[in-house]
C-alpha cells in the first residue's frame, strides 16, 4: 500500500506578477498535479502551513502548440490552485514547502 503525503498534493509555488499581485488579497498561487481536487487541497494547506482556508479555486491550463525556431513544439498543460486565505493570515514563501 502506498503511503500518501500532504506535500505530494502541492508542487510548487508560482511566483509571478500576477500572483504577487493577487498576495495582497490574500491569495496564494501553487501549481499542482492534475488529479488534485479542491478538499484534499484545502485539507493539505491548512495542515502544512496551520492557516484557515476559506475557498479554493482551480485552473486547468491546457497543452497548446508553440512555434519556434520554425518547429512546432508542443507547450505542456498544468492546473494552479488559487487559496483564499482568512483575513489577517498568510504564508511566507520565501521559507519554502
């Protein structure tokens, strides 16, 4: 039987402008892995980082085909989970996961 941990729901964070931006709401931006769902996230953040969840929200980006250097490359999907955090509450992630 395989052992499932909290960390394997999470992948990384995403650390854009955008996201940066979204901080300021008290959202925070992780990728995650395409069988992920919006319970088993919200469990996993708020035991990993002891933070109250108040909604998350989920992003399927999908795979497309990218030009370059006259070559069609195929660019890979992912899906990014966005948390809502309660008011007043953050995560650091400048510590690392």
């Amino acid at each position: 039987m395989q052992k499932i941990h909290l960390y394997d729901k999470i992948l990384f964070p995403v650390v854009t402008e955008k996201s940066t931006n979204l901080s300021e709401q008290n959202k925070i931006v992780f990728k995650v892995p395409a069988t992920s769902n919006k319970k088993v996230l919200k469990k996993n953040i708020e035991k990993i980082f002891k933070v109250n969840v108040i909604k998350v929200n989920i992003i399927n980006k999908k795979s497309k085909e990218k030009i370059v250097r006259n070559r069609k490359v195929r660019v890979v999907g992912y899906k990014k989970a966005i948390i809502t955090l309660k008011k007043g509450q953050n995560i650091d992630l400048t510590t690392g996961i």
